[in-house]
C-alpha cells in the first residue's frame, strides 16, 4: 500500500478536486423564516488568523456564513460555490492571497484567503508492507522460491531505493505454528528471523494460541534470556478473563498502541484480532476473551493518538471477508470513526 503524506506535520488526508465541490448541494437557511426574523447582515465565519491554506485542502463547505437577524439571534449556514462569483471560484484555484464576495439573500461580505501549493520536496511516498499466515514458513523450498529470505530481499529493495525511512513493517498474526523448525523451537526460529528483517510490530492471530498464548509472550516479556522480540507486539481487544483486563505485560514489550516515526511523521498503529475464537482450541482460549466492541475501543484508542501526536493512523486485523475487504464488518466500523471532523483511520489492514 502506498500513502503519500507530508514531511511538514500535517497529513493531506485526501486531495480534493474542486470541481468535486461544483455537484454540492447549496443548503439554505430555513430557520429564519420559521422564526420570522429578518437577516440585517453576514459574516464569514474564517478567522484571519487563520485563513492559509494548500489549494487541494480548502474546501468551502467547511466553513459558515454568520447570519445576524433583526431578533439578536446568530445563526450559521455552510458557505457554498453558489455564493461565490464565477471569478471569484476561479480564483480558488490560483496560488496567492484573494479577497473573495460572499453573496447570500442580497447581502454581502468580503474575506480574505492565502492558498498555497504543497512542495513537491516534502512530500514522500510510505510503503506499508504486511506479512500474516507465515505459519513458520521461513525456508525457501528446493527451487528457491518461497521463505522469509526473498521476502526480506524485496523489502529491502524498496527501503534501499531512496534514504529515506520510508518503510512501514508489520506482522499481522499467525506467524509461528505450522513447521518443524518453528514447531520444535515454539516459534523462536520465526522471531530471530522477524527481527533481521526489523518489524515494526506484530499483531496476535488465532494461532498464536495453538500452543498456549504464554510460549509467544514470552518473546515480548524484555528477558533476552528466553529469546526477544526487538518489536513490539500490539493487543487491542484480547482480555484476560483473570483480571477482566487487556491483556499486557508489566513491564514487557506489549502495547495497547505505539506511535512510529517515519521521515518526521508520526505513525499510530494498534491491532484487533477478528471473531475467531471458534477455531481456537477451548482449553487455549479459557483464560481469555475477545471484545468486539471495537467501535468504541477505536474512538477511545484514536483519540488518545491524536492527543500524543500521531499525523496518521493504522490498523491492523487478524480477520477478514473473503467476499472482500470492503465488506468486512470491522472494516466498515473502523472507516467511519472520526476525531476532530475528520476521518481518524488512514489504513486498514486484514
């Protein structure tokens, strides 16, 4: 997956083409005259202060037009293109500092915008790259094909291409069981192999129980004695039944969320596990519970985020549809969560 941001701090989540906004629909206000007020004058609602903006981020529907009626009562509609000139909506597509005219019902306003053009420099390409139903598969067959080797090459290609840390990571469950060699190590031979390739983090598949959830942890417990992860494993939704709470370790490397910094930008990524428990075996699974209540799980761990700083968030879910992943449940949960007005979600990963 390829996602272009800025190296500047702020995320240009999608670039909006104005004539998308030429098919908005105008929305007038009604309120007035079932009050039966009349307006007296207008103002947009765009302080000076802050009136700069990129040309592909401003979009006029964000912002409102004040109305000020005869009765003391301020109400608010969305400014719209209608209310602007044919000249004036050329102008929004012009870098430079523009004095635009509002016209609404008669009455008129004046504001003032900055529009500039993001630079090409700071912007770069971040590659997300997700590995999950390894299954212990790190070999490569007798024809070379296959194995954790030609997968790591290939990310190495894309990380050597330019010097920027431009890479994203992640391993995303059912990592371990599955061959002799992961089998007869419980999964050591998968985590030295893991950390040559510098993962970012790991999420926790069904499989991870196969063997009792407590011989995985143990690489992310921060005692090099028994073997280590030099990444952190993720659990957003897992709870121990013991203690009714999610399932961490004191002082060990497992996170409800991280923030990774890549070229400047602030990466969120936390991780769900799917309705699998029915393929989990019972005695493995009794110590635990998954919570599908990720909605409010996402907002509360989105939020929390954004208050920390991360520029753009991902998600990874050991789950998925195989109709397809716009048609996942969790997958349409997760898309609409917002923060702040505006789409907290950058990546989905099944």
């Amino acid at each position: 997956m390829l996602k272009q941001v800025k190296n500047i701090k702020r995320i240009n989540k999608v670039l909006f083409s104005l004539f998308i906004l030429i098919g908005l629909m105008f929305i007038s206000s009604c309120t007035t005259s079932e009050v039966n007020a009349n307006i007296v004058r207008i103002d947009v609602d765009i302080k000076a202060s802050d009136n700069t903006f990129y040309i592909e981020e401003f979009n006029l529907t964000d912002y409102k037009l004040k109305l000020y009626l005869d009765n003391d009562i301020i109400e608010k509609v969305p400014l719209s293109l209608e209310m602007l000139s044919k000249d004036d909506l050329d102008k929004l597509s012009k870098p430079g500092t523009h004095t635009l005219t509002v016209n609404y019902k008669g009455f008129t306003d004046e504001f003032v915008i900055i529009l500039t053009q993001v630079n090409e420099s700071n912007i770069f390409t971040l590659n997300i790259f997700e590995l999950n139903d390894t299954h212990g598969y790190i070999e490569q067959d007798e024809y070379g094909k296959g194995g954790l080797s030609n997968t790591a090459k290939m990310i190495d290609n894309e990380r050597m291409k330019n010097p920027e840390d431009d890479c994203l990571l992640i391993g995303n469950g059912d990592m371990f069981q599955g061959t002799a060699i992961s089998n007869l190590t419980e999964g050591r031979a998968v985590i030295d192999a893991m950390n040559e390739m510098d993962f970012d983090c790991m999420g926790i598949g069904n499989h991870e129980f196969d063997w009792g959830l407590p011989k995985i942890l143990k690489y992310f417990d921060n005692d090099v004695s028994n073997g280590e992860a030099n990444f952190p494993l993720l659990n957003a939704n897992i709870i121990e039944r013991s203690t009714n709470k999610l399932l961490l370790l004191d002082g060990g490397n497992i996170y409800e969320s991280i923030i990774v910094e890549k070229e400047g930008i602030n990466i969120g990524i936390f991780s769900f596990i799917g309705d699998v428990s029915s393929s989990i075996g019972a005695s493995f699974y009794a110590p635990y519970l998954i919570k599908n209540d990720i909605e409010v799980r996402a907002k509360r761990i989105c939020t929390d985020l954004k208050n920390k700083g991360a520029d753009i968030i991902v998600v990874n879910i050991h789950g998925g549809a195989s109709s397809g992943v716009e048609k996942y449940d969790y997958n349409q949960i997760l898309s609409k969560i917002m923060c702040d007005g505006e789409y907290a979600i950058d990546a989905i990963i099944n």
